[in-house]
C-alpha cells in the first residue's frame, strides 16, 4: 500500500463507506442511512474515493445529489 492509499483509507468514514458499496452498488442516501453521517459527508467522502479509482457512479444512475448510485470500481 503506498502512503497516497494508506491516507486515503486513513479515514474511518471512507473504509464505511468502501465496504458498504462492495456489498452491492447504494445511494448517497441509503450509505447515509445504513452509516449514520450526513448527506453531505458521505457524498464528498465517495466522491474522494470516486476520484481515487476505489468507486465509480453506477452507469445506470443517471442521478446526481443523494440518488448517486455507487458501486465498486
């Protein structure tokens, strides 16, 4: 694991939500549900691992905001 990855899964939130979407694809919605953090915190925080490579937006989705369907990348 290279430092760029080790902080990037540094962040308790980040690790939830990677394993929640590896369980099968979810909404910015129900990640905020099933981990209890805010809209807001979990879009940014996928949206991190979205960039990293770890997550991508579902193609299907067509959606944006908390209707984002995201799945393992």
């Amino acid at each position: 694991m290279t430092t760029k990855e080790a902080k990037l899964l540094s962040n308790p939130l980040r690790v939830q939500i990677f394993g929640a979407i590896a369980a099968g694809a979810m909404t910015t919605k129900e990640l905020s549900r099933q981990i209890g953090a805010s809209l807001a915190a979990v879009g940014y925080h996928a949206g991190v691992l979205c960039r990293a490579g770890y997550v991508r937006v579902a193609p299907a989705s067509g959606e944006s905001g908390a209707n984002t369907l995201y799945e393992v990348g």
